[in-house]
C-alpha cells in the first residue's frame, strides 16, 4: 500500500517516532509516504535524523521528507497526525505561571482549567488553519489523527468548523484499564471495559471478567492495589461518584472544585513521587527538563541502538492501529474522542466526547453508550459547558464568552471573583499576543484595562520541586534518557 502520512509538530521528542514505529511495524503499511513539518528547525532535523536512522537499519524504502512548509508536507496526505503545541514552553508557561497569581494552582494546565481554556484559545486558532490547508492541498478523503491539548476542544473545533473528519486520541483509557486489570489479578485481555466521559474524564462505566461485571465490587479492591497511594484523589472521586476516572491524580485534582483550591489543604492530595502525582506546574518542569536533556544528549542518542520494527515493541498508542484498520479491513476497537451525536444520550449531542469505537475497511463505527450514571454525567456536563463557551470564544474572538469560560470552570471559579478572572484573562491574552491573532483588538483594550486600578494579587507558592540543570541530570543519565526518550506528545514544541 502507498498513500501519504503526515505529521504535524513533528520535532515532538519521543512521541513522532513512537507513533511513527508503531505505523511501520504493520507489513502492509512499509511502502507509505511521510512527510515531517514543524517550526522549529533544529527540532525538526534531530527526530527526522533519528526517524530515519530506524527506518534504514529495518531495510525500508521510505525516504522522510522534512519542511517547514506545512502545506507542503499536507500535500496529497491521507491522513495528517496532529502534535503540536501551540505557543511551544514559553506559551505553556503563561498558562500556569499567571494563574499562581491569581491563587489558581494547577499541575498541567493543558486540557481544563484557567491554563487549558487559554491553551485552547492558540490552538484553536492553528488547528482552523490546519484544516483550511488540509481542505485545499490533502486528500479529498483525509483524516485528522490530533493528539494534541486541549483534545477535546481542538477535535470539536476541527470537526465544526474545520470541516475535517477529524478523532481526538489520548492513551489514558489504556493506563486506567492496566491499573484495573492489575487490581483484579488478572491479565488486560482477560479484562473487557467500557469508558466513556470527555477526554481526561472517562468513567469505566464497565467492568468485566469472563463475562461477569465486577464495576460494583472494584472500589475496595483499587485501595488494597499497590498504585494506591498514588491514586489517592482518583480514589476518592470513586468513593464519592462510584465510578473510577481515566485521568490520574495531578490532572484530575485541577479539573474539579475540591483539591487545590485551597493550599493548607494541598498536602494531603499531592506527593512528590512523579510530577503527576499534582506538583505545581509539574508538567512544565518536565517538559522543560526533557527538552534541554534531548538537545543536549541527542548525539548519544544517534549511538544507540536504532528502534527495530517488530509487533512486542508497538505501543498502545491508537493511531497506527486505525490506520491499518481503515486500509486493510482488520477490526480494531478503541476508545476515541469524536462528535457525540447521540452516543452519550445525557450530554449535549453538539460535545466531544470519548467512547467504544470500532474501526474496519468501512470506517470509523461510534456504538450508542446511552446515559452515563448520574453523578458521571453531572461532573462531565460542566466541563462540556466551559469546553463549549472556550471554543466559541476561540473561533469568533468573543471575549465575554471567554470570560464566561474561565468564570464557569470549576476551580478558577472555586478560587477567584469574577472581576479576577477577568483581570486574569486579560493579563495572560496579553502574555500570549503573539498566538492569538484573532484576539488582536481585544488585546489591544485589555492592555488599556491592565493600565488602571488593578485588583490585588493573590499569589500561592504552590508545591514545586525545582527544575533540574543539565549538568545536574548528567549525573543520572540512564534516568534522564528514558524519561526524555518516553516524552509524551508536544514536549519539545
């Protein structure tokens, strides 16, 4: 088979030859064309030298073609996986910096909260332009594969208005169903599941074993597991919901009212054992760590061994396996984030939401879920709400239903006044001027408001752990090189 796979951000570190590999381990799919595009050369050159080095020691053809020309690495593309983050770490740092001021604390800040409502006001923007590109230059029947945050968001905006078939994906149903399955004693495949939510609050409204539901009986079992105690927010969103949820401890704290809004009572939540276990701005410190140990230790990396291509090393991740699915019939099924239209019947239908899909030579399959439990649906239909005045806000530049997002969101309005929020936004679409171009005359009035009587700051300290030095991480090189070589998407963007 030849057909035409584009990757777009492309300089992510470890996720594009991830994603890449897994593609390339499917026999049929050896003769394929791939195209690499991002803005920042350098990144670029490194993963594209890496990519191809795997690609050579396997024996294959493909030469990958390398721009900085977006329209041209879409030209005739099949399918176009999307990584990018917008803004790149600087962009990233405003989003959770800014907010410590205001008392707004979060771990990621990329999907919901102060952080991913801003995060989704650049993205949003470039995701419309990707698809005006796709539309005039790809292939009539292209497919948009986006991994990136705020996934939901972007997938909504690239399906409504950017009128590309476009899944969002995400492996957090993946990790939740190992954890459960590790809890239960059993094998993953011996351990069939259901989730269903939004992205990064997925329910696993199922749970069976040999044909038994054991979701009724899985609570004091999760807390007996050794993961416990690094899932201790998690767990009790289940005891409290009944219900346990895809994302873990420092994502989830910052997508609801009760963990963070308060710093006295932080401690209990959080620990220090990994950065998602709730660090403040954890995963900046992380993404920031990966990309200057990557830059500084790429020549190594080109002395390791090359990635070989063969089924025991592909990942989880879902895109390869819908890509083979669509092109050689072999079913797949996996939990993507798509328009809802009646899949979840008590959320809206004009949502994002991540549910069971089937995927064969026919195309994508979206079963009917039906109602989430009650509790499930109620925290879900505040985030829709805050996901739905964002991307409105995002494509016509309304400020007032930016303001309405940030004033709707759980823990920004858990923490701060409406007039905060306001002066919030203001000061962080000021931060981000060079992004958001749509937002050009509302930047304009923002840095008249910021230029008058300002609300006092109400900053938090947060729990950090300090960024670590390249000389520092030399010292544990092995570690360093893993993490790096594992970075998750958008890490270097």
């Amino acid at each position: 088979m030849s057909f035409k796979v584009a990757f777009i951000g492309a300089g992510s570190i470890g996720f594009t030859r991830r994603l890449l590999s897994d593609i390339l381990t499917v026999p049929e799919l050896r003769d394929i064309e791939v195209a690499f595009t991002d803005i920042n050369e350098e990144n670029l050159r490194m993963v594209t030298q890496l990519c191809q080095r795997d690609i050579d020691s396997n024996g294959l053809s493909i030469k990958i073609h390398a721009t900085l020309d977006r329209r041209e690495a879409f030209q005739n593309a099949k399918y176009v996986i999307n990584c990018v983050r917008i803004g790149m770490l600087e962009g990233f740092a405003t989003d959770v910096e800014i907010p410590l001021k205001y008392g707004v604390d979060q771990c990621v800040g990329d999907t919901l909260c102060i952080g991913g409502i801003m995060y989704g006001q650049r993205g949003v923007q470039a995701i419309l332009e990707f698809c005006k590109d796709i539309r005039e230059v790809a292939d009539k029947d292209c497919i948009m594969l986006n991994y990136s945050n705020p996934n939901a968001m972007l997938t909504w905006a690239a399906n409504k208005y950017g009128h590309v078939p476009t899944y969002g994906l995400c492996h957090g149903v993946q990790h939740g169903h190992s954890q459960i399955a590790q809890a239960l004693g059993r094998d993953k495949k011996d351990v069939d599941i259901i989730c269903a939510g939004l992205n990064h609050q997925t329910w696993y409204i199922s749970v069976k074993v040999d044909g038994r539901e054991m979701k009724d009986e899985l609570y004091p079992l999760m807390c007996q597991a050794d993961f416990a105690k690094d899932e201790n927010i998690r767990l009790d969103v289940m005891k409290n919901f009944g219900y346990y949820s895809t994302e873990s401890n420092g994502h989830l704290s910052e997508y609801l009212m009760w963990y963070r809004k308060r710093p006295e009572d932080m401690e209990k939540w959080i620990n220090f054992s990994s950065w998602i276990q709730g660090e403040t701005a954890g995963y900046l410190r992380v993404c920031t760590e990966s990309r200057n140990w990557f830059e500084t230790d790429f020549p190594n990396w080109m002395k390791e061994d090359p990635n070989s291509y063969t089924p025991e090393k592909r990942s989880e991740e879902h895109g390869s396996y819908i890509i083979e699915s669509l092109e050689t019939g072999r079913r797949y099924r996996g939990h993507f984030n798509v328009m809802n239209n009646g899949a979840i019947t008590n959320l809206p239908d004009e949502c994002v939401v991540e549910v069971p899909c089937y995927v064969d030579g026919s195309g994508v399959s979206i079963p009917r879920v039906g109602d989430l439990p009650m509790g499930c649906a109620a925290i879900c239909s505040q985030s829709v709400w805050v996901q739905k005045l964002a991307v409105e806000a995002a494509v016509h530049a309304d400020i007032n239903l930016l303001y309405q997002a940030g004033m709707m969101d759980p823990l920004t309005g858990a923490v701060c006044t409406p007039d905060e929020i306001k002066q919030m936004i203001d000061e962080m679409l000021i931060a981000g001027e060079k992004w958001l171009p749509q937002y050009a005359e509302e930047i304009g009035r923002a840095k008249e408001r910021m230029k008058g009587e300002l609300l006092p700051y109400r900053p938090v300290k947060g729990f950090s752990l300090k960024t670590r030095t390249v000389e520092e991480m030399s010292e544990e090189k092995e570690k360093y090189r893993a993490l790096a070589s594992a970075a998750a998407k958008e890490n270097v963007k």
